[in-house]
C-alpha cells in the first residue's frame, strides 16, 4: 500500500499524500484512555441519526441500519471483541469507523454536520452527568457512615486539639459531624458544577455550528439534556465543567487528608484512641509487630496527586486561542485519574472509618489536667469578674499547677480564693469534662443535645434527599 493509499484509509484522510509516522500516530492518539467513553460516544451518535433523519440526510431504513450497527459496535466493545489500535487514533474514529464497515454508506452519513469538536464536548458531558451521580452517591454513603459513627459514639469525650496542643473536650460525635458538614459543602459543589454542564453542544460543529438544521431541542431532549449550549465557540471550546470537579475533587481530598492525619496520628500506640479494623490495615515486611494505617496514609498521599491533576489541567487550558487545540486532549486523562483516584478514596475511607474501633476510655483518659482552663475563666466571668481579668487569674492558677505538678481541678480551695475570692465550692461542679461539654449545647457546639441535633438534622438531609437511609 501506498503511502497516500495509507493516508486515504484515515477518516480525515483525503487531503494527505503520506501516512502518518507511526511515532507521529502513537503521540497522537488518545484511544488508550478516552475508550471508556465509547458507551456515552454511541448514545450521542444513536441521538445524531435520528436527528439527521428528520432533516431527510438519513431516510428511516438508513436511520435503522445506523442505530442496528451502533448496537452491535457496543456489543463489540463491551466483549473486548474490537481491536483499539492506535492507528483508530480516538474511541470516536473507532467507533465510527467500525460503524462504515458494518452498514457502509449509511454509516459514512453520520458525521454529517458534526465535528469532533462538538461530538467530543457531548461525549465529554453526558460521561460527566454520570460521573457527578456517582460521586454524589458515594458522599452520601460517606456521610450516612460518619452519622452512624457520631450516634455510636456520642457520649465518648476527647481532647479537641488547636496548633496540635489539647485546648478544650469534644465528644467524639461533634468531631465526626465536623466532617459530615465539610462533605455536604464538598457534594454542593459537584452539584452545582453537574447543573452548569448540563447542556447539550451538538449542533457546534467544529466552532461555527452546523450547517444542517439540526433540531438542537430534538437533540437536547432525546439525551435528557436541562438545555441546548448558547455559543458554539463556547461549546467547544469549555472545559470548565472539568476545572470545577477537579477543583471541587481537590477540596474534598484535602478534608479528607486532614483527618486521615487525625486517624493516623491517633492510631498510633503514643495515643492508642482509635484501631484501623485488619481488613485497611497492612503489615510489614520486616517488623512482625506492625499494623500500618495504609488506607489513610494512601488517601492522604493520592490528595497530592488530585491537586497535581488539577493544576496540570489549568495549565493545559490557560493560554489555549479559541476555540479547540489538540492541546485539549490533556483533559481526559487528568480528568479520569482524579475520578477514579477520588471514587475509590471516598470507598476506602468510608470503609476504614466504619471499621475502626473507638477507644473512648483511652480519649478521656488523655485529657490533660489543664484542658478545663477555659472552664475555670467562664465560672469567674458568670461570677460577674471581666472575662480579660479572669483570663489572667486562671492563666496564673495554670502556672501554680504546672509546678506542683497537679491537674487543674486538684488545686485547693486556699489556692483558688488567693488568686480570686469569688471562687466557691460549686466550683467542684464546672470542672469535669463532661460539664464542660454541657456548656456548649447552643446549636454547633460540643454539647450532647447540639451533638444529637445535628445527627437529627443529618438524618433528615440524608433522608430527603435519598428517600431512605443510604446504605
């Protein structure tokens, strides 16, 4: 064969006189990753047959043998029956491809109007509305883990820590919350950005829109499209609907890394408050003793890969002249990376959490002999004493503490009326970390009923939204 014969068997083909350099043909391909799309690429191209029939460029029984053989192409596909060779060089060449050779010209017909351009962005989008239920499905069942878990262990008090020093008891359920409230935010933000994509771009062709009178309502409608895209410089050209998942894919890792660091930090004999189940947990090759958190530490350690993804994506797009570059090919593989790596660290964290053993005795029994602190300063200001001035008195009252080496509350009441003599013996009542606790029940707060309030209203976001519990 020719090298011009070579050329003519491409798709786009007719105006080249030579073959593509086969290291040419293997940088240019994307077929290694973009197959995946091959079930949304057949969807979109069942829609365009239609389409082009009721515009008469199909007639009904080439409508018929389009749809027949796009059928079995998927039948194909899903069997691992057809070869994807890089010389298809994308899943939308291939598909088509294979389509001519089934039903011949009725299949040459189906390009008609449509470039990769816009076929591309519609492949792009209905893979991303399904990409959005499912990532939205599995922060539920995250979400509905860490209620179980907050109810469970609701009643388990444990240092709240600032700059990684104990500053005030928490129970445990208030912890779990705080990261059931950050995935709500998180799963807002995949919503919204599933809302902006929800448009239909065939009809765009390559920037200018298509030169056939496509019903783009028809279109829209028969993909379950929200509405039809308004500029076709614009559809082929957005790719915000990536940016925003990576972004908000970013976000959601980096809560989840904070309290990976948590588990991790605490699962270690020094704290002894948590035990990763056997099932996340591995060993190692050498120490007979060890039982590693390797679940955590890879969700912690996969966040940088999600933040790399992103930035490699904003930088493919920053300086790209309208409308499409193949530059934009760089999208899909950041883009499935950060899905795949984000679905299965939601899966793992998920089950490690549901998993793990809470040693509740342990985290009380960690509670450092100044952590009422702030307790002692609140009993003096309702005593009427400025909360600055109580501020310094129980700052002085910690020093006297350190060096006798008591806690807090084993001061004596001499000691106590010293630095202030509105000190009583109701005093004895505030310092317990469960009192301390009882005076943060305002809504938000530590306090077992602001605790139980925010499950209540966790159940019932979950459940009006779901219908039921998630599972």
């Amino acid at each position: 064969m020719s090298d011009s014969e070579a050329a003519s068997e491409k798709l786009w083909g007719g105006r080249f006189g030579k073959s593509t350099e086969k290291l040419m043909e293997q940088f240019n391909a994307s077929i290694g990753f973009d197959q995946r799309l091959y079930k949304v690429d057949i969807e979109g191209s069942r829609a365009q047959a239609k389409a082009l029939t009721r515009i008469g460029v199909l007639a009904e029984k080439e409508r018929d043998e389009v749809i027949a053989g796009l059928d079995q192409v998927e039948a194909e596909l899903d069997a691992d029956d057809l070869p994807l060779t890089d010389d298809l060089e994308d899943i939308h060449m291939a598909v088509e491809k294979r389509l001519i050779e089934l039903v011949g010209d009725a299949g040459a017909k189906i390009h008609t109007g449509r470039s990769r351009n816009d076929q591309v962005a519609l492949d792009e989008r209905l893979y991303f509305r399904q990409v959005i239920d499912e990532t939205v499905g599995r922060i539920d069942g995250l979400m509905q883990v860490l209620l179980n878990s907050a109810e469970e262990h609701i009643d388990v008090i444990l240092p709240g820590y600032t700059h990684v020093q104990q500053a005030q008891p928490i129970r445990f359920g208030h912890y779990t919350m705080a990261l059931f409230w950050m995935l709500e935010r998180d799963r807002g933000r995949f919503v919204d950005s599933g809302k902006r994509a929800d448009a239909m771009p065939l009809g765009a062709g390559a920037l200018a829109g298509s030169a056939y009178p496509v019903d783009r309502e028809f279109v829209r409608e028969t993909l379950g499209f929200a509405r039809v895209t308004d500029n076709s410089i614009d559809s082929v050209s957005d790719r915000d609907y990536f940016l925003e998942f990576m972004s908000a894919a970013a976000i959601l890792m980096g809560h989840l890394s904070r309290f990976c660091e948590d588990v991790i930090m605490w699962s270690s004999s020094e704290f002894g408050f948590v035990e990763l189940d056997d099932a996340f947990s591995t060993g190692s090759s050498m120490m007979p003793q060890k039982k590693n958190p390797d679940s955590l530490e890879l969700v912690r350690g996969k966040t940088g890969r999600v933040y790399g993804n992103l930035m490699s994506l904003l930088t493919v797009m920053k300086a790209i002249p309208l409308t499409y570059a193949k530059d934009m090919q760089e999208d899909k593989e950041p883009f499935f990376d950060t899905v795949d790596t984000l679905q299965i660290s939601l899966d793992v964290f998920a089950g490690a959490w549901d998993t793990m053993t809470v040693k509740g005795e342990r985290m009380e029994a960690a509670l450092d002999g100044m952590i009422l602190a702030t307790d002692l300063a609140d009993y003096l200001v309702r005593k009427g004493v400025p909360f600055r001035t109580s501020h310094r008195i129980v700052g002085e009252l910690v020093r006297k503490a350190l060096d006798r080496g008591i806690r807090l509350e084993a001061l004596d009441m001499e000691t106590l009326h010293a630095a202030s003599d509105v000190f009583d013996d109701d005093i004895k009542t505030v310092l317990s970390p469960v009192q301390s606790t009882a005076q943060r029940n305002l809504y938000g707060g530590t306090g077992r009923e602001s605790v139980a309030k925010q499950i209540e209203a966790g159940n019932k976001l979950l459940i009006d939204r779901n219908g039921r519990v998630v599972e």
